[in-house]
C-alpha cells in the first residue's frame, strides 16, 4: 500500500513531524526549580510561602561583587547600590558590605528581583544589568562589578550549552553521514537518513516543549510549565540519534542485500522492510514502554527524559522507518544507490555483517558437518 501510493505517504507523514516540531521553535534553555515540585511536598509549600511573603523574587536572589583595590569608599559603594536598585525588574538591593571593616578588599551586595527564577523576565533582567545598568557606574566608579548566584549562573550555562548544540549537532550528522555513505555506498540514502532522524527528533522535542515549557495537558500530566533544562536537548539527541542509527543500518542492510542479489528496487525494499519490521517494532516497543515508565516518576527531569526518549523512538519505528524509508525509496528507484566513482574509490569498504565469502563458507561448514573436504 505504501509503495503504490508513496506520494500521499512522504506527504503525511512529513507534514505529521513537520508539525509536531514547531514548538522547538520557542525552546528555552533553563533550569527549573521547587517550584515545580508537587503541591503536597514541603520543599514546595516552602517555595510557595516564600514566594506569598516576600515576593516571588526572593527564592531566586542575584549577588553582585566587585573588588576594592584601594579600600572601600562609601560613595562608590552607593553609587553602584543605587544603580542596581534603580534597575528596571529590581525589588530591593542591599547595601554593599564590605568583607571587611578595617581594610576591606571586596563588597557585595544582594539583589532580589520582581520576578520568580525561571521566569523569562528573570533571565533578560541578568542581561540587562551586565549590560547596560552597570557599564555606565563601572566607568564612573573605577570599580568592575560581576552579577552571580544561582540564577545568573544557571542563565550562563544554558548559554554556554546553547551555543555549541549546532556544532554538536552538526558534528554528529556530518560523521554518521560519512559513515553510512562508506557502508551503503550511496549519497542518498545517508542524506534521507539524516534529514528523517532530524525530523523525528524535532517532533520528540517539540512534544517536551509543548508539554513541560508551554504546560500543555497540565491538568491531565501534572507538570506545571518551565524552561528545558539545558542538558536534555544533548542528551536526548545523542541517545536517541544511535538508536534511530541502530534501526537504519538493520533494515538498509537487509534492503541493500536484496537490491545487490536481484537488482530490483522495488522488491527489495518490500522484501527487506517485511523481513525487519517485526524485528524493529519488538525492539521499539520495548524502548518506547522502558522510557515510558519514566513518566511515573515525581521528579520534573526522569519525566522529560522519559518523554523525550518514548516519543522519539515511537516516531522514528513507526513513521520514519516503517512510512518514510519505504517511500521515499520506492520513489527514487535505482538512484538510492548511486555514488560518484571517484567518491567510491576514496571510502573504505566496510561490510556490517562482515565479508560474504567468509560468511558462505562458515555457513557451508557448518550445514556439511565442518568438513572442508566435502566443501570442496
């Protein structure tokens, strides 16, 4: 069915993935905290009565520290407070005490923001005081001033992380694209496989963006709306770009072995999919119950991850392998398998189920009572 109407089925299927990965386009990196924590824990009444009592700033405070090279002034000291306390987003700002009466060598001074840590207003107000409010005081003062505490580190490295998942990405992609292009030696059939386990992670993480940023379904799953922790986006597309892999290397290596036997295209793809999708659905199933269970958890993270990973590998056994390859295959025929011969001359020969003629005669060995006389 899916080979005699392979248009419709690359259609539904892309614009299905295409769809559910939209949200990644509001992804937010960051750290959630006990605030999200169930209702009934005390660790987040704690956080709630903190919150009702003095602000919803106040369970997430900034520090600001300067070094004193000369000792301490008292008008410097209360420019650089002032400034701070003047800031658009700030509930209150200590004094600056210095961490030393008599011959002081740093201050400090604690910030309580208007809004709660993993509010979005939180992390731009971090930006905003190291880029703008405290410039203009640093020049006048002499003094550098340095925002810290849990939130502004946490803001920082989910920057740091941010910034290098495209160079990660990228690296994962480029190697498993020469490598599969090195075992099936085909320029096409790596591209589709990259381009697909794209989309199937994209969709898994626009399923957790929807879910545990935007609080979709809140009522129904308990999970109350956070930034993604920065970690996860890394995590999830390592694990589950070597599991979609695993099943893309077993069912084009039974496609692949069919073509070279009888040359057909279309056979082999109907043949090699019906002799690994059972194979492939078991083991997803498996996967997709495992991370599941993680949804039973209390803790916010072994949720995500657990939803991440179910998600992703249900779509990637179901739509991808079992709707997508087929299709796209049947589509372009013969091509799946061409490769320039001057490309084919610099990759290596890799055979994932190992040489043929070793693999014949072990087998001849075997089914003739091992011996090699009789082979021959």
């Amino acid at each position: 069915m899916i080979q005699h109407h392979s248009w419709a089925a690359v259609s539904i299927g892309v614009v299905i993935l295409v769809v559910m990965a939209i949200p990644v386009f509001s992804l937010r990196l960051g750290f959630s905290d006990e605030g999200n924590f169930s209702e009934e824990s005390s660790t987040r009444k704690a956080y709630d009565l903190l919150a009702e009592g003095f602000g919803p700033g106040f369970n997430g405070p900034f520090l600001a520290v300067t070094k004193l090279p000369n000792g301490a002034a008292p008008e410097q000291l209360a420019e650089i407070g002032a400034a701070l306390s003047k800031a658009p987003g700030v509930a209150f700002v200590s004094p600056g005490v210095p961490n030393s009466p008599t011959d002081p060598t740093a201050a400090l001074w604690q910030i309580i923001p208007k809004t709660a840590p993993q509010d979005e207003a939180t992390t731009e107000l971090v930006g905003r005081l190291r880029d703008v409010v405290l410039p203009p005081v640093e020049a006048t003062t002499g003094l550098d001033v340095f925002i810290a505490g849990a939130v502004p580190v946490g803001v920082d490295f989910s920057s740091y992380l941010g910034s290098r998942l495209p160079w990660f990405f990228t690296a994962v992609l480029a190697l498993s694209f020469l490598l599969l292009m090195a075992v099936f030696r085909s320029l096409l059939v790596p591209l589709k496989a990259v381009v697909m386990n794209l989309l199937s992670i994209g969709a898994a993480y626009g399923l957790v963006v929807a879910l545990f940023q935007w609080g979709w379904l809140g009522d129904l799953t308990g999970i109350e709306p956070a930034p993604i922790e920065p970690f996860v986006p890394m995590m999830l597309f390592a694990i589950v770009f070597g599991l979609s892999m695993d099943y893309e290397v077993f069912l084009l290596s039974r496609v692949r072995e069919e073509w070279v036997r009888t040359g057909d295209s279309r056979e082999s793809v109907a043949d090699g999919l019906a002799a690994t999708a059972k194979v492939i659905t078991a083991a997803a199933a498996i996967m997709v119950f495992v991370f599941g269970s993680f949804l039973l958890e209390n803790d916010r993270i072994p949720k995500l991850m657990g939803l991440g990973l179910a998600s992703a590998v249900l779509l990637d056994a179901s739509i991808v392998r079992m709707l997508l390859v087929p299709a796209t295959m049947e589509l372009l025929g013969d091509r799946n398998w061409w490769l320039p011969r001057w490309i084919d001359r610099l990759l290596p020969t890799i055979n994932v189920e190992g040489d043929a003629e070793e693999v014949n005669e072990e087998l001849e060995l075997e089914l003739l009572g091992e011996d090699p006389d009789l082979v021959h």
